[in-house]
C-alpha cells in the first residue's frame, strides 16, 4: 500500500511538472511575441555621467559585459562583481582593444553562491568608493540541478535574490551619500524576468523546495521575488525621503549561455537566434530603467522593453512584499535595512 502511494505521488508529481512546463513555454512564447512586436519602442539613449560610479554584477559576459560597455561609453566608473575575476579582466581588455577608452572598469571577485563572498565584495567597494550613483544585480543562473549553496540555500534561490538582496542591504549607505551629493536618485536596478508571472505563492516554509525540485518553478519564484523585494524596498525608502529608487526589469528572451541545457536550445539551437532578442537588445532594455531621464523620480515599478508594465497579481500583493521583506531580514539577521551591525 505504502508503494502504491508513493507510486501514486511520483506519478501525480510528473503529471504536474509536464502540465507547468507546457504553460511555462507558452509565457516564453507570447514574451517573444511581445518582444517582437514592441522591438522598435526597445531603445535607450546615452548620455555622459564622468565622475559617477556603477555596479554590474555578472558583467564578464552576455547582457552585462553588453551593460559594462555601455556605461563605460558614458564615461562612468564601472565595478565588475563576477566569480572568475580573469575573465572580468579579459573581457575588459577585449573591449579596450577594440577601441573603447572612455571610463574605467574595476574587476572584483563576487561569487553570489557564498554569502561571505557577498560581505567581501561590499567592504572592498565600500573601503574604495564612498558614492554609488548605480548598481544592477544583473548576474543570474537558470534551470541548474538540485544544488544548496554552502550558506544551505538552494542556488537559484541565493544567486539570484537572496545575495542580491543582502549585497543592496550592504551598500545602501553608499547609494544614498551618492544621491545626497548629487542631488539625483540613485538607482538599483533588479534583473528579474516575465517568468515570475507563472510562480506559485511562496512557501516560507520550503523555500528551497528540494523535494519534488522543478527547477523552472523555483526560477520563477526566485524572479517573483525580486519584484516583491524590488517594489517593497522602493517603498521603505521613499518613508525615509531617500535618494534612492529601486526598480526591476524584464530584459526579454534573450539568447544568453543561461539557455544552455534547457529544452528549446537542446533541440532547437539554431532557432533562438531567430526568435529571441540578441545580447545587445536585452542590454538595451535593461539600460533604460538605468539611465532614463524619464524615470529620474520614478521606483518600485516593473519594466519590460523600455516601458513601464504591470507584474503579475502576486507581485503587487503588499502584504506578500512586506512578508519576503521580513524573512529575508530574519534570515540574514539583518535587524535593519541599510544599517550595518557587527554581525553583517
């Protein structure tokens, strides 16, 4: 008997996982869609910010070494946080051959798997830098096997919120002295996806959800969570008149490494050239919350291909951002946002 309902488990289990993957590729595909058709609202222009300082996570290749480029073209200081910090720097020096001079680019080791690695990333950038007019928590993983991290959080779960939310918790000061100088808000720029529009409400109690592990679920959830935290956080500040807003972005269907192993680049590799946006228009999208003139005084919104858009039902549930807000607090014993205490 007790076979016979594990059997029956297992089998309702797969029945589940192929229904959310079917419905999974139909949210990607009508994204393709809408990136298509809105292909030519996809632009951001450049202007000269000498003098300002941004960060990049995840900048040694795809849409952020695309970011790094472009804010370099704006004459900025650019910090590149990446695992492998020679590829940060040959990618650097590609550029450079190639001919672009203007601003300067920093490469230091950030591994989003290790939450002391996050700590040291932020007292290097705090110890050389006391204004930071910019950072995009761009780098990101998707569809990886069951893996924790060793702070025992699964890897998408941390690389792509978690650690960003505690890496913005540690160099909140630095924004908010960079908009106090300036007298312009600073700006956070979460990297997030259409995909949190298929994740299921949160459960505090399995984050890690290692049982049953749908790793396209957990992407969405971990998506869905850098919206809530995104729109929660832009809240909190503005309570304290802060110069700082927070936004997050929907680069589109981008064809990046991140596809690598996933279904539709395993039978159809050729194909996503043709479908999805290149490198260089997901960077375009992202640039725009990032730069825009437009948004100057603007936070806590979503963006998708350079305009502004609602996110799903459970993106906007106040009370869901205020929940996430508070157990990410409780469980990197952060007693409060943006104030540093020994432990942190």
């Amino acid at each position: 008997m007790a076979n016979l309902e594990k059997l029956l488990q297992k089998f309702s289990f797969y029945l589940y996982y192929f229904v959310y993957e079917i419905f999974y590729y139909l949210i990607g595909s009508l994204a393709i869609v809408e990136d298509i058709v809105y292909r030519k609202r996809n632009k951001c222009s450049l202007q000269k910010r000498t003098g300002e300082v941004a960060i990049v996570t995840g900048g040694a290749r795809g849409i952020g070494l695309s970011l790094v480029k472009n804010l370099l073209m704006c004459d900025m200081t650019v910090i590149i946080g990446c695992r492998k910090t020679t590829a940060g720097e040959v990618a650097i020096d590609k550029l450079r051959t190639a001919g672009l001079n203007s601003g300067l680019a920093k490469v230091i080791e950030l591994d989003l798997m290790s939450l002391k690695s996050v700590k040291d990333f932020a007292h290097k950038v705090k110890s050389e830098f006391e204004a930071i007019s910019l950072m995009i928590n761009n780098a990101g993983i998707m569809f990886p096997p069951y893996i924790e991290s060793e702070d025992g959080y699964e890897s998408q779960w941390q690389v792509n919120y978690l650690a960003p939310f505690l890496l913005t918790h540690l160099l909140l000061p630095a924004f908010e002295h960079a908009g106090e100088v300036s007298g312009k808000n600073a700006r956070i720029v979460n990297v997030t996806s259409c995909a949190h529009v298929v994740s299921l409400p949160i459960n505090f109690d399995n984050i890690n959800k290692k049982d049953y592990y749908i790793p396209s679920a957990v992407y969405a959830q971990s998506k869905l969570a850098q919206i809530l935290f995104s729109m929660e956080l832009d809240n909190y500040l503005k309570t304290k008149q802060s110069k700082v807003r927070v936004l997050s972005v929907h680069p589109g269907i981008v064809n990046t490494d991140l596809f690598n192993g996933t279904l539709l680049k395993t039978i159809f590799p050729w194909l996503l050239k043709y479908i999805c946006k290149d490198v260089e228009e997901g960077a375009t999208s992202v640039l725009y919350p990032c730069l825009s003139p437009t948004l100057e005084n603007v936070g806590g919104v979503y963006i998708s291909n350079c305009q502004l858009k609602n996110p799903s039902s459970l993106a906007k549930d106040k009370a869901l951002q205020a929940k996430l807000f508070q157990h990410s607090l409780n469980a990197l014993n952060i007693k409060e946002f943006g104030v540093a205490i020994s432990s942190n």
